[in-house]
C-alpha cells in the first residue's frame, strides 16, 4: 500500500473529510477517488432509514428494541416486551423475500423462543406485516 505524499495530504487539507489519493508507480493519480460522503450507498440509506421506522413505531407500542447494523443477518430488527421476544425482517419497495431469508428467519425464532416477522414497506406509508413464525410460549 503506498502512503500519502505531502501532495495527497495537502489536498486533505484540514476539512478532514478526504481520503488520502493513492497514486500509482508513475505518480500519477489513480481513478475512483471521492471525497468520503461523496458517493453515497443510496439503498443502505433507505433500507437504514425503514429499519429506523420500524424501531420507531415498535418503541411506540412500548418494545425494547434494538437494530442488527450491517451484519447481513436475517434479523434485521431484535425487540422485547413483557417476555416476549419479536425478531423483525425490514423490506422495502419491490423487494423479495428469498426462501433462504425466511428458513434462517425461522431458524432464529426457534432458537430464541421469538415471534418472526417481515415488515415491507410497499409504496408510500403501506405497511404490510407478515408473521413467519410464532414463538412456542405464545
């Protein structure tokens, strides 16, 4: 890994927000450098920002909730209320719901005596919520 010349940190300046550009053997800049920020992950944002409503309206209903950040789990969601345990899949738009996703889901809820759901938001403000499994105590 070659490291930042004085060039390359003087361009960072003091705004903090850049990434020091590597350059190759001939000096000269390689190509995909971006200001951090500069090239946002629009799909996480909005995912993100769906699981942030689900735990919003969860917290509404007086769950304890908690959110599986950037872990690729089945479980996107993890809540508690008066013993029971709610694990929550968060979809959105036109997004599917694969056969693998719902088994592991499954999986999880028995392992955690949890109920499993899918919430998808379809469109603006529709909610649709599907129960995928049910915890044995409920």
């Amino acid at each position: 890994m070659l490291k930042p010349s004085a060039e390359d940190i003087k361009e960072a300046g003091d705004s903090g927000g850049w990434k020091w550009r590597a350059r190759s053997a001939r000096g000269t800049p390689r190509t995909g450098w971006a200001e951090c920020g500069d090239m946002p992950n629009h799909a996480y944002n909005r995912g993100r920002a769906k699981e942030y409503r689900v735990m919003e309206l969860l917290r509404e209903e007086g769950w304890v909730v908690g959110r599986s950040a950037g872990s690729h789990s089945p479980v996107d969601i993890f809540a508690a209320k008066e013993g029971r345990i709610l694990l929550v899949q968060v979809k959105g738009g036109q997004a599917r719901t694969k056969t693998g996703e719902l088994t592991e889901l499954v999986k999880w809820a028995e392992a955690f005596d949890a109920d499993a759901e899918v919430w998808h938001f379809k469109g603006r403000g529709n909610l649709v919520k599907r129960r995928i499994s049910k915890a044995r105590g409920s």
